[in-house]
C-alpha cells in the first residue's frame, strides 16, 4: 500500500491517540461551511457564506488530520490557545479543472463548495491553503469558529433515507450516499431499481467486495419537478431536484452538480463521506471529483464501468489514465512536477509512488508489448496526454472500460481510503 498506511499495526497503534483528541476537542456534532471558491486561472479566492449545525459527527473520530495530502484544497483547524491542528481534510473541485480551461483564462467564475468538520468544544482558527499545478501553497482564507458565539443555522432534515447495504456503525465503514436527480414521482420505481442496481455494481467490484463490512451505502428519497437531466447542447433543460447538467466547462459528456450547497443540505438527512449523483439520463456521461462529489448516468450498457471509475476518483483520488478522450482540461500535469495522484508519475519523483512495487529488472518506461500485458510497470500515456505522464498498467478502469478491473497500484489506494474511514 501507499505510504499512508505503511502497516496495519501503524493503524492500530494510532487510533487511540487520534480518539482522544476527538473527545478532548470536540463535541458529537457537525459543522458544515459553505463558501463560494472565486476566480480564474490568474487569482482565486473564498467568501464564507454560511455555517450550518448537525445533531452528529459520523466521519471518522480515529484519523482526525490527513497522514498525506491527497487534493489540490487543504482545510485545516487550529485549536486557537495552543495552535495545534486539530482536524485537516483536503479535496479537489471542479474550480481547480475550471482555471486550466481556454475559458478559465479569461473569465472570473464562481464555484459554490462546503467543507465540513467536527464541532469544536472551543475556540478555533481554520484556513484553506490552495496548491497550483506545481504544489506551490496560497493561502486563501483564514477564520475562526466559537461555538459560543459564531452564527450558525440548524441543518434540516427533509428528506427519507433508504439503507442499501449497512454493515457498520458510520464510525466504522465508509459511508457512501446516493442522491437522485431527474427522478419524478412518477419514477419512483424505477428510482429504487437504480439504487439497488448501482448498490450492486460496487458491492460486486474489488475492493468494495472484500471489504464489505466497512462499506455502508444508502440513499436520499428525493424528487424532481420533471424526469431527466438538462443537456444545453441538446437543447433540453429540465427542472430537477438539483440542476444537474452536461456539458460543464464545455465538455459534452461531462455531467456535473454546480449547486453544491443544496446538495449538502440535501445530504444532511443521512451518514455520509461521499457523495454520490444518479442522473436520470440515458445520454453517457458523469464525472468524478476527489472528496467532493461524483455522478453517473442511470442508464447505458457501461453505468457498471462509470460508477467504478467516477468512484475512484472521488474515494482513491486517482487520476485518469487515459489520454486519447477529448477533455477542456489544458497542461493539467506539468511534465517537471511529480502528480498528487496516486496512480499517475512524470518520473520526477517516482521513488514516491508504485516503483517499489514493481519486478526487478522491469524497464522503466515500460514497452506496450504483449510480454508487459499482465505486469505492473511504467506506460507512458495518461492524465490526458500521449507523452510525459505514465500509469501503472496496460489495463486498468482508470485507463478504458473495463468494469471491476483496477490495477495493483489503484486498488492499494482504494484500500487505503476505506481503511481511513475504518477505526
């Protein structure tokens, strides 16, 4: 497994301490943030906009700040006497795809996100740290939260949950929501078969399948004004429970929430750590953003493959293998930066990623040739381009459509992730 977790036992003798920290700092409750992310590819910047209240904290208690950075966002909490981090969480968004595009040269945009933590017993200072596509740190905000004092509105519960597979106590398991979209009343039934179908896909697929008793999945009950999900470049715009749409930042198939906030509020009704959207479209498409959110479209002969691969950036944060797909993206992995993804190198500094786990003697880069076709090794051919970033394996579902078939190195990384949710 990657460095996050060099052993089981470094786990095991962690958890305790992270534990204590939780009750020392915090109370059995949530906070949610949300705040517009503002900016192009020159500048950026946060406004705050709300802060909400939850009856309870089911995120981990046992891994309170990360062991590594894994997103392009970093949120971290300071307790504010002894400024010690007490809670950091980092994520990727689509305002960090939006700056590389043609478009995010030119034209300042809002993107509305949210962040979430366990409510403090005191006094704290938060701030989010941006990383460009060299690693170089801005700070983009910095506040404090008194849960004495500071304004904050109840979270609301509107919406009914449907359990699809609970093997855990959310403090043990990876808590994985799906929320609907484009699905009337009148589609109820076939709402329900959708959540059971996709329910389906990941249970059945590596890792999920071996670890399934730290997975639980469940489902909003939520419905729109009209079936289906808007295509601008089809004409068609429908009015849905959460707007969901394709085309986002001028890629067709790219089927995308922009209405962040509703989602979250949506979501408040039940446990979560991911959020998933089923789209009531037949049209290919969905996307995946890493500790953000993904989404999918309900039907098509691969909705089995997309639901897998969207996951795998959402929950692993692995990138996209491939590079023969149009995307709006532009000089996402600069070729002398080593990629924060962990299935993804420029070579730059390859002793941080799969290199150990590789045969000796394999070439490195490695020939796409039949004698390879098994092996893990170092393709050229991914993160979009032909040339300068390599992957793991000949085949992977981060590489084409191909349904429960992640490489060694993708499916150490899912792990990894799981057992962070895990005590």
């Amino acid at each position: 497994m990657r460095k996050i977790f060099i052993t089981f036992a470094l786990l095991i003798m962690t958890m305790g301490l992270f534990a204590q920290n939780f009750d020392y700092y915090f109370e059995n409750k949530t906070v949610r943030i949300d705040y517009k992310h503002i900016g192009n590819s020159k500048s950026e910047k946060i406004e705050i906009e709300n802060y909400y209240v939850g009856e309870q904290w089911t995120g981990t208690v046992s891994h309170l700040v990360e062991f590594e950075r894994h997103g392009t966002l970093m949120f971290e909490v300071f307790d504010a006497l002894s400024g010690k981090l007490i809670y950091s969480r980092s994520s990727d968004c689509l305002f960090y795809e939006y700056r590389t595009t043609e478009r995010g040269e030119k034209e300042v945009a809002t993107f509305e996100e949210c962040v979430r933590f366990p409510m403090p017993k005191m006094l704290v200072k938060y701030k989010f740290t941006g990383f460009d596509r060299h690693n170089r740190p801005t700070e983009l905000f910095q506040g404090s939260f008194d849960p004495q004092s500071t304004a904050c509105q109840p979270m609301k519960k509107e919406y009914k949950v449907k359990n699809l597979h609970v093997a855990a106590d959310s403090r043990d398991a990876i808590d994985i929501l799906f929320i609907p979209d484009g699905y009337t009343k009148d589609d109820k039934k076939e709402m329900m078969a959708d959540f059971k179908r996709f329910t389906k896909h990941i249970m059945e697929c590596s890792p999920y399948k071996e670890m399934a008793d730290h997975v639980n999945i469940r489902a909003i009950e939520g419905y729109s004004e009209e079936s289906g999900v808007t295509d601008p470049n089809a004409k068609i715009f429908k009015k849905t429970l959460l707007n969901c749409s394709y085309n986002v930042i001028d890629l067709d198939r790219y089927l995308m929430c922009l209405n962040v906030w509703k989602m979250h509020a949506i979501a408040d009704d039940a446990p979560y750590d991911f959020i998933i959207l089923i789209c009531n479209s037949k049209k290919y498409g969905g996307g995946g953003i890493y500790n953000y959110y993904c989404t999918v479209n309900n039907e098509g002969e691969h909705s089995d493959y997309v639901i897998v691969h969207e996951m795998g950036h959402l929950i692993g944060g692995l990138g996209d293998e491939y590079y023969q797909s149009e995307v709006s993206t532009r000089d996402f992995y600069p070729e002398d930066v080593e990629p924060i993804e962990p299935n993804l190198t420029t070579l730059v500094d390859f002793d941080s990623k799969w290199k150990y786990m590789i045969e000796p003697g394999m070439p490195i880069p490695t020939p796409a040739i039949e004698e390879y076709m098994e092996k893990l090794g170092v393709f050229e051919g991914g993160g979009y381009v032909a040339e300068g970033v390599f992957r793991p394996s000949m085949h992977c579902t981060m590489h084409q459509i191909i349904y429960n078939h992640y490489c060694p190195v993708c499916m150490d990384a899912l792990e990894d992730a799981i057992l962070y949710y895990s005590k």
